[in-house]
C-alpha cells in the first residue's frame, strides 16, 4: 500500500536517529543494484523508509535498505553503513544541461559518493542544514536567491563549518569580490567545468574522508 513518507525534520530529530543514516535515492539504487524508478516505488509501497526535505527530496534510511536485503535474499552481502567510507555531495546548478552532466560524470566515475542535486539555492538553503554534505558544490548566478546569497547564509551555521565548498562560475573574480568575496576556505574555479580536474579532487575527498570524522 501507497504511503506518504513522513518528514525528514521529524526523522532526523529522533532520538534514536543518526544524521549519518540515510542516503538518497541515486544512492540508495546505487547500493541495490536497482533502478532510481525501482526504488522509489519499494519506497511508495512501504518496503523501505524514507522521508521528504522541506525541499521536497526524499531521504532513505540506510538500515531498512539492509532490511530490505535480508528480507529478499539473506545471503547478500550488507550494506556498508559506514559514513567514513562514503562522501556526501550537494550540486547546486540552475542549469539544467549541467547539472545532467554533474550526474553524468559521477556515475562513471564510480566513487563511493552519495550526491544529490539540487536547481536553486534557495532549495539548498531549506535543506543542507539537515543533509549535512561533506562537499558542496555550487554556481553562483542564479535566479532568486543567488550562490553568493547563499554561501553568506552559510557561513554563520556553525553546524557547516567543515563543509568544503567548490564554487564553479562564469562570474569574474573581480564582480565575486565586489559581492563581499567567497567564504574563506571555499575554492572558486572559472566556468567550463574541468571534469577531470573535479574527478581528482572528489577522489581526494573520499581518501581524506575517514580522518574527517
């Protein structure tokens, strides 16, 4: 039976919850050997449980995807639960076209990385507090609320603090510093994406990722 999930502020509040036990649905079909439409149906019949941002991207927990394995072949080998062996990535890119590409490359490259992706920074701001990324990566003209916008609302959140921002942006250095400048630690690379250079620096992340934590 069809059900609605409850939300992720509610779940990520409970006492017995971690901010480290949910994955997104990419992820989470990554992790099956599923297909994103697969997964997201078990999730509307109940099978596995998840919940909705405020943004309205759902969130699934890691424990009942094992669940779900035990339940339909006790012999598969379980899910990794463990946050050091995986990387939590935010895409925030309006374009449409680029951000396909974002999931593009990611999915051929493989990496143990949990990305979700959003198309506006206000999106973003309803819900990085909660998703907690490892790694944010981010455009900076955008309509609304913009990236810079955004990256000044979250540099006072002390709960993002070790978030590595990545700002990728046709927007000149000098109108960025016009703006008020970047957070400190965030790291501006200029427009076309460098893909490869990205690969290695993700890749980086992930090797780093257990002494993080």
């Amino acid at each position: 039976m069809s059900r609605e999930p409850k939300s992720f502020e509610a779940a990520i509040t409970a006492a017995e919850f971690s901010s480290e036990d949910y994955c997104g649905t990419s992820y989470a079909a990554k992790l099956l050997g599923l297909s994103v439409a697969t997964v997201q149906s078990l999730v509307e019949k109940g099978e596995i449980d998840a919940w909705k941002t405020l943004g309205g991207h759902r969130r699934i927990a890691l424990q009942s995807i094992n669940s779900y394995l035990n339940k339909i072949s006790p012999q598969l080998s379980r899910v990794d639960t463990n946050p050091r062996h995986r990387l939590r990535v935010l895409v925030v890119e309006d374009d449409e076209v680029t951000r396909e590409l974002y999931r593009t490359y990611f999915e051929v490259w493989d990496l143990p990385v949990d990305c979700s992706w959003m198309s506006s920074a206000l999106e973003a701001l309803m819900d990085v507090a909660s998703m907690r990324p490892d790694l944010l990566i981010a455009d900076l003209s955008m309509p609304g609320v913009d990236g810079i916008e955004m990256l000044k609302a979250l540099k006072r959140n002390q709960h993002l603090k070790d978030m590595q921002i990545v700002v990728i942006s046709g927007m000149p250095a000098e109108a960025i510093a016009d703006r008020g400048g970047l957070p400190a630690h965030a790291y501006l690379v200029q427009k076309p994406v460098n893909f490869d250079w990205l690969q290695g620096y993700v890749t980086a992340l992930v090797g780093a990722n257990a002494n993080w934590r």
